[in-house]
C-alpha cells in the first residue's frame, strides 16, 4: 500500500517591504522619531511564535536603520508584533543596539510576572498595546486586568482596534485613566467618510488630554491599492483623516511608518517608505506641525 502524507497547514506569507526606499521630497526635522515599527526575526534568532497568523519576511534590525537613514529617521519606537507573541527580546535587542535613539511597546499577558514588566522597564518599554480587533486575540478583561500594572510603571497603553469594536466599546476606552494611543486611526475606512462614529468618537476622545492619535499602517488603512502608481503619492484618501486628527489636538498625534509593513498578501498595498515620509508632511502642512508629530509628541510620550 502506498504511503500517505498528512497535510500540513502553514501560515501563510506576507509581502517583503520595498527594499528600493526613495529618498522623500520632505527633508525631516533633526530628532524625527518613528513611532510604530516592528522587528521580524532574524528567526534564526528570534524564532516566530508557532501561534502566529502569517509569516512575515525577516525585518531585522540592520535593515530597518538603512531604510530610516534613508528617509531621515533618527529615533524610533519598536512595537511588539504578534508574530513573536510575548516574546519582546527582538524589538529589546533593538533597543540595546540603538545607544539610546529608540524605546519599545511590548505585549504582556496576565501570565506576565511583575519581575519581568520591571526588566522590560530598564530594557527601554515605554508602553504595551493591547487590541480589540476580529483576528488576533484581546477583549476587554485583558485591558483592564492590564492598566493597573502600566500606570505602576508610568506606560502609556496603544489600544489596535478596529471601527467597529472602537464604537461597541467605547464606554470602556473612555474610562481607561492612562495616557492611550488610539492605533492607525481607529481603522476607520475613507470610504465611510469623516463623519463615520468611529471617527467621529477618536475626535471627540482627543478633547480629553489623555487621549492620542497615531497615525500609521497608512496603506492598510487606504481602500485605494495604488502604491506603484507614480508620480502621485499613494494612499491619499487617509490624508483627510490626518488633517482633522492633526487639527483636534496637533500636541498629541505621533506617527509610525509599520515598517516592515507586515501581513500584506494583495499586490498594490506595500508602501515605499519614502511615500509615506510626503504622505505625513501632506497631512501636517507646515515644517512646525511636522516637528510637534515627529518630535515633540514622541519625546513627551517616549522619551522624557
């Protein structure tokens, strides 16, 4: 009888990011700090969690400086992604080997020992992100359970949620008592317009000082899928959803490139990073506004 094999389901890969960064028209501020990346691997070294959703390709840390360097980023805020689960020592080696230019979000669970969010402290976390979103895990419980043990530490929270849960929950986030960094705008989509609730609830939140709004995963965010197009900019169907979470409070928006642009299958949608780099200058409109989202909000938050 012949042999048979099983079939083995492998999570499935993502698009590289663009190795080819253009150089952006936009020439940055000394100190300009990206405040959303992620570190993949190498997974030779920081082996993938077996729970992950995709397999992104490896995003090290050398690869990330020479797209930085290139746009004109010289600090930085590695966040944890969920592809390493509650493994945070890549985006830490990050952080040791950047001599000071770069702090970390990190995730943690309630298994989490206080010992180790203290270690996580002195190795450079500034805050943890949790999510309410339809596709990985969070919920409300784990937040709450959460923010006790942050505001010890003195952590801001970066809450990934989608519209529709940032709408289903809202009494909650306005209760949470810690500084909260509402991720990628709230996932609201342009085609919904300004006066969708979602958005409509992110303004209002930025009236209250311990609200902030990051703008970041821009083409995740765009319905458009027109990142090769040239010479436009890509994905300015966000840029009107910049300028109004800009205009409600310009003191606390912060801005993150989601370099290396992981769980990106469809063609069209990964960015060149020096697109981006003009994309936030266009929602900005002025070298002074660019300077408070690009180093003055992320030094308050991440770096004081």
């Amino acid at each position: 009888m012949p042999e048979t094999c099983a079939l083995v389901a492998y999570p499935p890969y993502s698009l590289p990011s663009d190795p080819n960064t253009r150089t952006p028209a936009t020439v940055l501020p000394e100190g300009a700090c990206d405040a959303h990346f992620h570190i993949f691997g190498p997974p030779d070294k920081f082996p993938f969690a077996e729970t992950r959703r995709y397999t992104p390709p490896g995003g090290p840390y050398e690869n990330y400086r020479k797209m930085a360097d290139i746009v004109g980023l010289s600090r930085g805020v590695a966040v944890q992604p969920t592809v390493h689960a509650f493994d945070n020592s890549a985006i830490l080696n990050a952080v040791a080997r950047s001599e000071g230019t770069m702090r970390a979000v990190v995730r943690f669970n309630n298994k989490t020992s206080d010992a180790e969010l203290e270690r996580l402290q002195a190795a450079g976390a500034r805050g943890a992100r949790f999510s309410l979103m339809s596709d990985r895990p969070g919920s409300v419980d784990m937040i709450a359970h959460a923010i006790p043990r942050m505001k010890k530490l003195g952590w801001s929270l970066v809450l990934h949620v989608e519209a529709d849960h940032f709408v289903d929950n809202e009494a909650f986030i306005r209760s949470i008592p810690i500084p909260t960094v509402v991720d990628h705008l709230a996932r609201s989509k342009p085609s919904a317009g300004l006066d969708q609730p979602a958005f409509r609830i992110l303004l209002d939140l930025l009236k209250d000082d311990r609200f902030w709004a990051k703008i970041a995963s821009i083409n995740k965010v765009s319905e458009r899928k027109d990142a090769t197009v040239a010479p436009e900019l890509p994905f300015t169907d966000v840029v009107p959803f910049g300028q109004e979470v800009i205009a409600a409070a310009p003191d606390r928006v912060i801005w993150g490139s989601d370099w290396p642009h992981g769980n990106i299958f469809e063609p069209g949608r990964t960015p060149n990073d020096g697109d981006l780099i003009d994309l936030i200058a266009k929602m900005a409109g002025d070298a002074a506004t660019l300077k408070k989202i690009l180093v003055d909000n992320p030094t308050r938050l991440y770096f004081d």
